[in-house]
C-alpha cells in the first residue's frame, strides 16, 4: 500500500488517543509490518484498508512504530527519569503537535461559530 492508495478519510484523527501519525509515521508503520508480519507494504497491492486497520491495531511494543508509541505515551516519574534525551526529545515534540492541534480545533471552531453568528444575523434580523 503505497501513500497514494490510502483513503482520503485517514488524513485527519483525532490527537486525543492516537499516539502516532499515519503520514509523519508511514517509515515506522512500514518498518514495522515487516518486523511483526513480514509483509513488506510496499509491494502490497490487494490489502484492503479494513486489513491494513486491523494490522495496525496489533503493532507490538517491540516494534520500530510500537517503541515510538511508548515513548510517546509514557507517563509514570519513574520511567520518565530514566528516558536518555531523545526519548525526552521524542515525547516533548509529540505532545508539543498534539496541543497545537488541539489549539487550531478550538480557534477553527471559534471562527465557524462566530461565522454561523453572523449568518444567523443577516438571515433574521430586518
């Protein structure tokens, strides 16, 4: 499954829960299908995206995408203070893009809302 043969509807989710990025982690995603299923996605031609999901659901922590998700996610002190730099560096960026799109949601929202306000006007008022 190359990138152009993902659906349109996976470009945009949610910050909330997901611990990683199917276009920013497409390299980690590969690596690790290979690692965990031997399959190697770019030379995949037939695999459904209901396939592909499920497959993605089971990346195991030993794997290139499962590690970086585990940095990403980790928030025991204890842990924490015994992540090297670049886990540090891994997860603080991380949850740096995730606020900002959080941010962006709720500027985005403000200004829709602000916009059906004054469509509203203009359609009641005399």
């Amino acid at each position: 499954m190359t990138r152009s043969q993902r659906p349109d509807f996976a470009k945009k989710q949610s910050y909330k829960e997901d611990w990683y990025d199917l276009y920013e982690d497409w390299g980690l995603i590969e690596a690790s299908f290979t690692s965990q299923y031997g399959i190697r996605l770019r030379s995949e031609n037939d695999m459904s995206w209901s396939e592909f999901s499920t497959f993605l659901a089971g990346i195991m922590p030993e794997t290139p995408l499962g590690q970086v998700v585990s940095i990403r996610c980790e928030n025991d002190k204890e842990v924490l203070k015994n992540f090297t730099k670049e886990q540090h560096k891994i997860r603080t960026e991380w949850r740096n893009r995730a606020t900002k799109a959080i941010l962006l949601d709720k500027d985005e929202a403000k200004k829709q809302i602000k916009m059906l306000q004054e469509a509203m006007k203009r359609a009641f008022s005399k």
